[in-house]
C-alpha cells in the first residue's frame, strides 16, 4: 500500500525563508472533519519514536489541540500496515496496533455523533 505521505517530500520547500524568524511551514499528515469537530492525525516513522517534535510543530500542534473542537492524536510506525504506537497530544504515546488507532478514529466520530449540538 502507498504511504499517506512519501519520504523526502519536498513540495513546499519554495515556502521556506518567506517569513522571518526562521518561521517555516508544517504539514498535517491527515485531518477528518465532522460537524464542526477537527481530528488531526500526526504519523512518525517508529525510529522517530522518543525523538522531540520540531520546536516549530509542537507549537503548531499545542495551538491546535487547545482549540475546543480540535483533537490532536500522534501515532508511530509504518501506516498503514504497522502502527505500533499512539497517544492524544501531549500525552505519551502507549504500545498499540493499527487496528486500535482505528477504532480510536471510530470513537472519536461517535463522540461527535453524540455531541453534535456542542
């Protein structure tokens, strides 16, 4: 299966040196929308697994996730075959499998589905 996104992906690197402050663009490897509701997908490669996030993408990434309709989730392995890992944003991410990454994407849904007049 293709990966959701190739290595070495260099698309936007035009982008780069356009603002100041060293300031560059960050990608989001996916994201669903549902009544208004936002969950952001964040796939690492497992050798990235420990390493920090890029000061410039956990900054991205905190901003989102402290926006009341936003649901930030990072996640390690190969996708889509071999997840091995995932947490909510700024939790630790625990052992798990792609199956469970999965069904934690169904549960989010159902929570908007339950929600949908917040």
């Amino acid at each position: 299966m293709r990966q959701l996104r190739e290595n070495n992906d260099n698309r936007w690197d035009f982008l780069k040196g356009t603002l100041p402050h060293g300031i560059n663009p960050t990608d989001i490897d996916l994201v669903y929308e549902r009544r208004g509701h936002f969950l952001v997908l964040e796939g690492k490669r497992l050798s990235m697994m420990g390493v920090p996030f890029s000061v410039g993408q956990r900054r991205f990434y905190d901003a989102l996730n402290s926006l009341p309709n936003f649901t930030v989730v990072h996640f390690y392995g190969q996708p889509p075959v071999d997840v091995t890992a995932f947490a909510r944003w700024g939790h630790e991410p625990h052992p798990a499998t792609t199956d469970e990454l999965r069904e934690q994407v169904r549960r989010w849904y159902a929570w908007v589905e339950r929600n949908k007049d917040a």
